[in-house]
C-alpha cells in the first residue's frame, strides 16, 4: 500500500444511483447528464488534473436528491436539476481562485 497526498484539488461526486422506481434515487433527476455537462466544462476550462468529477453510488441522501458533493469541502447540493451545472462551476470557481484555464 501506498500512502500519498489526494492527487486533485477538488474531488465531485455526483450520485447517480437508479433504484429503478422502487423508490425515489437520484438517477431520476438526470444526475448522468449533469455529470457528463461538469466533466466536459471542467476540461474546457483546463482544470482537468485538478479538478475530477466521478459517479457515485448512494450516499444515504436519495430523498433529497439527486445530490453532488464537493470534497474535501463537504459542500452539499441537493435537489440538483440538470441545468444547475453552471452554478455548481461556480462554486468550484470561487472555493478554488488558484485555478485558471491552464492544465
């Protein structure tokens, strides 16, 4: 094992369980195209090796969802539409003012 410091600045996980309508999941929001959407500008903007946007299964807060979560601020978003995507950049943005548009 290899003991190492996290290698991204910030790290967001955007829920995308699918309990496939037993009961409400965050997949029933589009959370997979407001991941692809954060993925894409994330790499316009040339914060790619800093910054990395992964799926997640269920972290325990589908009622409130669909969910993203920012670490290691432990910001939360719940109730996250698809279209949000630009306010959640935002935040990434103004936690993180040492980013700039180089890799």
């Amino acid at each position: 094992m290899k003991k190492e410091t996290r290698p991204y600045t910030c790290h967001v996980f955007v829920c995308t369980n699918n309990r496939h309508g037993e009961r409400k999941s965050c997949a029933d929001g589009g959370n997979e195209a407001l991941k692809d959407f954060l993925k894409e500008e994330i790499e316009k903007r040339g914060w790619k090796t800093r910054v990395r946007v992964s799926n997640c299964g269920c972290m325990g807060l589908c009622a409130r969802g669909p969910n993203v979560i920012l670490y290691p601020e432990g910001i939360w978003f719940s109730d996250v539409s698809a279209g949000e995507g630009g306010q959640i950049l935002d935040e990434i943005a103004a936690l993180l003012p040492n980013i700039s548009g180089k890799s």
